[in-house]
C-alpha cells in the first residue's frame, strides 16, 4: 500500500502539468486505421529515471519498468534512440538518449507509443526507468447491420465490468475525414450516442462530460460501412468517488492535488485555480482519474466546509469519502 500511495502521489503531482521527462510523438493507434487523440482528458504518462552503480549481475546500463494503469496494454518494448537513429542497448555510449515506447493494446487491436527524451546513460552506473501510464481502453465492435445506413452508438465505463453504465454518456459527431471546421449530421439520430449514418470515412468526434468537465475523444480515419453496425465501448480505466460519511448536510466535495489541505491557512475554504473536480451528486459513484486527493466537503451550501486528508482513488475500486 505504501508503494502504491507514492507512485499515486507522483501521478497526482504531474497529472496536469508536464512530466520530469518530456514525453512527445504520443500516438494511440488501432490496427484498423482509426487513430485515437484525447483533448482535456484524464490520460497521462509518468517517467522517472534513477540511477545506481554497476554490479557485475548487470546486463546492461538501462532497465526499464511499466507500470499501466487499469486495464489498457498487453505487452511493450523499448528501444534507444540518438539523433533519430536507433542505438543497440548492448553498445550504447554514455550519453543523453531518446527511449522509445510502444505497447500492444488489451482492448482492440492496436499500438500505443511515445518517446521519453532525455535519458541519462552514465559511466559505469545503471539507469532505471519508471514509467506509469493511464489512458483509456477502446473496444471498437464492428457487426452486420440492416439498413444501407451505418448504425452507431457509444457505451462509456467507468471502469471495467462496471455495473454503472448509464451514467456517463458518449455524443457523436461527425466531420469530414482531415476536416473539422463542419459537422456532419447523421441521417437518423437517435439521441445523442446513438443512430445511422452514410458509409464514408470520418473523423468522429466522442463527447463525454463528467461533473461538468468536457472531454473530446477523436477517433480519425473512422472507416464506416454500408449494412454495418458500430458500437464503441470505452473504459475510462477510472476510480469511483461517493460521500458515505452520513451528514446530510454535506451538499458537495471539492477535489484537489494531496497536500492543498496542509497548505491552507485559515478557515477551510474552497480554492478555485486549485480545483481538479467537484462533485454535486455526492451520493453516487462518480467517475475519477485514479490518484490522491485532499477532499473539501461543503456543508450546509456553503456555510461550513472540513477537509478530508489523502483520499486515494484506485482504478476500479470505489472509495468512500466519510
């Protein structure tokens, strides 16, 4: 648990800002063309590197350690890179190096990859990379349709095998392939995650609020077929957070980055340029990016809030706040 909660804290201190290590080229790609891209979404890469002397058990100067997330990858591999140039392990000089990353998704098929830059390769000494990934898992299902149309609809988990499914929802809309100045409507909309389109190529544009925050999930170059049927099923690989303290006079709960709570002076108050996200429906398991939090509950609309300390959120777990 120890381990846990400090692998947690290092995710909750970078999850909005840049990582230790730059991290570029981050590419989310299924083997059917369609290339995933997130905007203002909760997915992020941690890597850190260590250092420790030689020992004569060493095989070689770099070791790399991934850690991933809930359910998102099946495998990786990992290569140095200098100048653009791939550099073997075995005769890599000291020096400053690109690592390269790809992973075989668990959902459908596909890769994920990024480089993280600057890794230091030292005289004699053993660098160790630790790199933690979260990002969501897509299940793209394509199936016989009935109609000339392309039927289409969307599911949103909060994790895995959630049993809350109706709580988040995905809305579609559709642009031209490389265009997204001009939606396209569908030609039967069932609602807002669901109906029939003609078969093209598009770039599709999945929207999905939670607590009040928009993310975009693009899925482009999506390939859509006559006498088809698509469902896109994503798992936001989350935590899920509920009040279950008991006070019915606790109306809301703020969430901030571990450690806010210490650094407050003065009656307990919300922050707002430290906000992550709140939660009005306390009541129910709202959907969170796994981390630690310090928790401001408002009680009383206002008239009184207290702080709850290092409230850690696990990917598929749900976590009571009391």
């Amino acid at each position: 648990m120890k381990k846990l909660l400090f692998i947690l804290t290092l995710l909750m201190v970078t999850i909005f800002s840049l990582q230790a290590q730059s991290v570029s080229a981050y590419a989310y790609k299924l083997n059917n063309g369609i290339e995933i891209k997130m905007d203002r979404c909760w997915n992020h890469v941690w890597v850190q590197q260590s250092y420790a002397p030689m020992t004569a058990s060493d095989k070689s100067a770099l070791s790399v350690d991934v850690r991933s997330m809930g359910y998102l990858i099946s495998g990786s591999a990992f290569g140095l890179e200098s100048a653009g140039k791939e550099v073997k392990l075995q005769s890599a000089a000291p020096g400053t190096y690109d690592l390269k990353m790809t992973f075989k998704l668990s959902g459908s098929p596909g890769t994920l990859s990024f480089v993280a830059g600057n890794i230091v390769i030292k005289p004699k000494t053993k660098t160790s990379v630790s790199i933690t990934l979260y990002d969501y898992q897509f299940f793209l299902v394509e199936s016989p349709g009935n109609s000339a149309l392309c039927s289409y609809k969307s599911q949103v988990n909060i994790y895995k095998a959630t049993s809350e499914q109706d709580m988040y929802k995905g809305a579609f809309t559709f642009y031209a392939k490389g265009n997204h100045e001009k939606a396209i409507s569908p030609d039967e909309s069932t609602d807002a995650s669901s109906g029939k389109i003609k078969p093209g190529k598009y770039d599709v544009l999945i929207s999905v609020i939670i607590s009040g925050q928009l993310q975009k999930i693009w899925l482009e170059n999506f390939e859509m077929k006559a006498n088809k049927s698509y469902a896109v099923n994503i798992n936001l690989n989350a935590g899920e957070v509920i009040y279950g303290g008991g006070n019915r006079d606790v109306k809301q709960m703020h969430l901030y980055p571990a450690g806010t709570a210490a650094r407050q002076t003065g009656t307990p108050a919300p922050l707002k340029n430290l906000e992550i996200i709140s939660y009005d429906n306390i009541l129910n398991p709202n959907a969170c990016a796994p981390g630690v939090y310090d928790v401001l509950l408002n009680i009383k609309n206002g008239s009184k809030y207290e702080w709850r300390k290092n409230i850690i959120v696990n990917t598929g777990a749900r976590t009571n706040v009391k």
